[in-house]
C-alpha cells in the first residue's frame, strides 16, 4: 500500500544531521511503532506535540450538554470526550457531516422487558440524537446505524426497539430508508445459550440490522467502490462468453452480462467474522493497563461505508465513539472525521489506535466463509419432536 493520502503535495526535502546511535535510535522506534519511514515517525512527533499542546487550550464549554474535551487530534480528526449531544447541537456547524457512521449503545434495552416498553423508552432516549443527526447532516449525506437486535429477558422473544427506532427516524424525523444492510457474524457464538442450546426452541443469532439513512432519497454513493472478486463460474462465464437467452425465471439476461465490470455488485449481506481479540489495539490497552472496550465492530464495517458514500476529504462523525475504529478507519482513507465518547478510559485505548501505522486498519484482506442452505442434513421427523410448549419449561 502507497504513502497516506495528503491533500498538499510533500515538495519540500529537509536534510538533518543526526549521530548515528541518534539515527539507529531512532530508526528502531520507528519500526517497533509501526512506521514505513523515519519521516513518517517525525511528521507523527510533530503532529502529536502540536495536538498536545491545543488540548491544553481548547475546552470547550456547553452550557447544556457539559464539556467537550479534545482528547487528542491528529491531521485529519479529533477525539472528543463528552457527550456527542454538546457535539451535535452546539460544537459542529449545521449540515457540516458527510457521513455519521456509528453503532449506539443498546444495553438499556435488556433493563425493561414488558410489551414494548423498552423499544418506546429507547426511542425516547434516541430522540435528541435524531434532532443532532438532523442538524449536521448534510443534504447529500448518510446516516448509517449498526444495531445489535435484543432479547427480552425471561422470554425467546425479541425486543423491537431496532425496528421502532428506524421507523421513528424515518416518520418522525424525514429520514428515508435508503436499504438496510444485515452484518453477519459468522463467528458469533449461539446465544441466548437458554434458548438455543437447552431448550431448542430458537436458533443463533448471528446478525446486525444496519439502518443505511439519508435526507433525501438520493444520497451520495457507488458501488464501483466496493464491488466483489467474481466467482470461479462468472470468471468462466467472462473468459468464454455468454449466450444472450431468457432465463427459467423470465429474466432476460443480455449479453451484456458477460461485460467485465471489475467485479461483482456485493449484497447488502456483510459478512465481516468480528474475531479480532488480538491485534495493535489490544496489545497497547493491555501494556497500559487500559480496558478493552467490549463491543467494538470490525474495522471493514466503517470501511465498506466510508469507501461507498464519501470522498477523501469529506468529514465522517461517529457520536457513540467507542475504541474510535472509525476515526482510524476514515484517517486510513484520508477522511477528516471526528468522533465523540463519553467514557474517558474508552478514549485512552482509541488513543493508542493512532500511536501506530493507521493504514493498518485498511489493509487489503480477503476472507470467503460459506454458509449452508437450510434443511441440508436429513432428519427423522418422528424421533425429534416439537419442544411442546415452546420451551416454557426446561
Ligand atoms: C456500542 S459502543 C461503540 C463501539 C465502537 N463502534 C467501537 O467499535 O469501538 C457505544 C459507545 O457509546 C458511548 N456513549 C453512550 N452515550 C454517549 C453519548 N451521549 N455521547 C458519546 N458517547 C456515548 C458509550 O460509552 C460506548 O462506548
């Protein structure tokens, strides 16, 4: 992968005379951190020192949301501490964010469990967020929300607040729907173990919903930003050719479905393993004895969005920052970004994911998981019974 993405071209050629113990120093540090380059490690001192020095003199007071706290910067974003409220109705300017990525948290849900009580008081809670979305959002821009669904406690059923949270934005505040995207797991472990594995009576549980939203029906996007490798059989089809004829189903494939476009549109299944329990991120909370934040997604969700519907140089927000993956994400693509988190020992581990090469987290992999049609293995319907009473008793 090339040097970062800088919107000024680097012209200027300095020359520094250093001892050669400095230098080999110098170079080590260098390439323990994570640097392609010794100028790549100066110009991060640089950036650091100066940040360092701003956080000094910017606290910025808000009278009704409290105090914002950049908590560190870097070239093209910010880390604040405080609540993204204050962000959203006060610091940024109206219609100033180009995308507004993030995955809110959800653990008020499991506090209630009767009717829909605890979809309606999530609602509630989210409301302000929706009004701060409204305000910085811009025309052309997108709202994308990762919500991890719930179950009720007590009971194999499922809360509905994802779902009456994305019909409020929608009727209540003129978001529109632009497609929901399903974010499979395929290393989530089968959970609610009550239900799935005692009594049998439901199966695992394996996705996020994914509210892709905007302000009017045509926000900015392309799929030739995030297409596919072919399958075996389509490169195939492509190599010999294909014969132009109406399909069993009536579809009229032309010939120019033999076109190579570069790859193929994907679905709006992500299938992203969420496995990383080792990693740079890690290694620096642990050497500093910081907690992991627990419900961190994996740096391809923010990537697959930010390549899809932003530019480098647009401005991407994440108001439920967390370990601030998606400031590293937009950094590694030369995005400007910003992202807000409440909690002051979530921001010292997001720190660290800047302490090294962030063009890490945007490396290109290739990972194929495969997933089996239902019903494929055979089974004697008299020797396995329906659990009766649907799993009311164990
Ligand atoms: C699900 S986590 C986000 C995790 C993040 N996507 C990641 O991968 O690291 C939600 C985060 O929102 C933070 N949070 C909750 N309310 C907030 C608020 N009003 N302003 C800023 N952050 C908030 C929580 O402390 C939590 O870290």
């Amino acid at each position: 992968m090339g040097r970062p993405l800088v919107l000024e071209p680097r012209e200027k050629i300095t020359s520094l005379r250093l001892t050669s113990c400095e230098r080999n120093e110098m170079d080590a540090r260098a390439e323990a951190l994570g640097f392609k380059s010794l100028s790549d490690y100066l110009r991060h001192l640089h950036k650091a020192a100066v940040a360092t020095e701003k956080n000094k003199e910017t606290n910025i007071e808000l009278e009704k949301y409290g105090t914002l706290i950049e908590s560190h910067s870097t070239a093209l974003g910010k880390i604040y501490q405080g609540n993204s409220l204050a962000y959203m109705h006060s610091h940024a300017g109206q219609n100033s964010v180009d995308l507004i990525l993030t995955s809110p948290p959800f653990g008020l849900v499991r506090k209630k469990s009767y009717g829909n009580e605890d979809a309606d008081a999530y609602c509630d809670w989210f409301r302000p967020f929706a009004e701060g979305f409204k305000r910085v959002l811009k025309d052309d821009g997108s709202l994308v929300i990762d919500v991890g669904g719930a179950w009720k406690s007590g009971t194999p059923t499922r809360s509905l607040y994802h779902f009456k949270l994305l019909i409020m934005l929608c009727e209540e505040y003129g978001f529109h729907l632009a497609q929901e995207h399903y974010w499979w797991n395929p290393s989530k472990l089968p959970s609610p173990a009550e239900w799935v594995n005692v009594r049998r009576v439901r199966v695992k549980d394996a996705i996020n919903c994914v509210w892709w939203l905007s302000k009017t029906p045509f926000p900015r996007a392309n799929n030739k930003r995030i297409l596919s490798p072919y399958s075996d059989s389509m490169r195939t089809l492509l190599k010999n050719g294909y014969k132009a004829k109406m399909r069993p189903s009536g579809h009229d494939i032309s010939s120019n479905f033999s076109v190579d476009n570069g790859g193929s549109v994907p679905p709006n299944l992500l299938a992203i393993a969420n496995t990383e329990s080792n990693g740079a991120y890690q290694d620096y909370c642990r050497e500093n004895n910081i907690e992991i934040h627990p419900a961190r997604f994996p740096a391809l969700l923010p990537e697959y969005f930010i390549r899809f519907l932003t530019n480098p140089g647009d401005m991407v927000l994440d108001p439920f920052g967390g370990s601030c993956i998606t400031g590293m994400v937009a950094e590694a693509l030369a995005r400007k970004w910003a992202c807000v988190e409440l909690s002051s020992e979530y921001i010292r581990g997001g720190i660290g994911r800047f302490q090294g090469n962030v063009e890490e987290a945007v490396r290109g992999r290739q990972a194929v998981y495969s997933i089996n049609t239902p019903c494929s293995l055979p089974v004697n319907e008299e020797v396995v019974p329906l659990v009766a009473d649907g799993g009311a008793a164990r």
